[in-house]
C-alpha cells in the first residue's frame, strides 16, 4: 500500500517511528527539495 502511494507522488520523504510510518509526499521534486532545505517553513 505505501508503495502504491509513493508510485503515485513521484517524490516523498518516509520516516519511521518505532512502528509507524509517516509519508511526506510531494507532486513535484522542487516542493521536495525546498522542504528538505527549509523544513515545515516553506
């Protein structure tokens, strides 16, 4: 199921948290990378 999800983004970051998965998904890589370099902020 995550997989189909991150297929359909394009781009995403995952993280995980003892047994939970969070998905930060991202239509565009630009989005992507401004909230790699600016975090929530952007």
């Amino acid at each position: 199921m995550i997989q189909e999800r991150l297929n359909e983004l394009g781009s995403a970051i995952v993280e995980y948290e003892g047994e939970k998965v969070q998905l930060w998904g991202f239509t565009r890589e630009e989005t992507l990378l401004l909230n790699l370099n600016k975090g929530i902020k952007c």
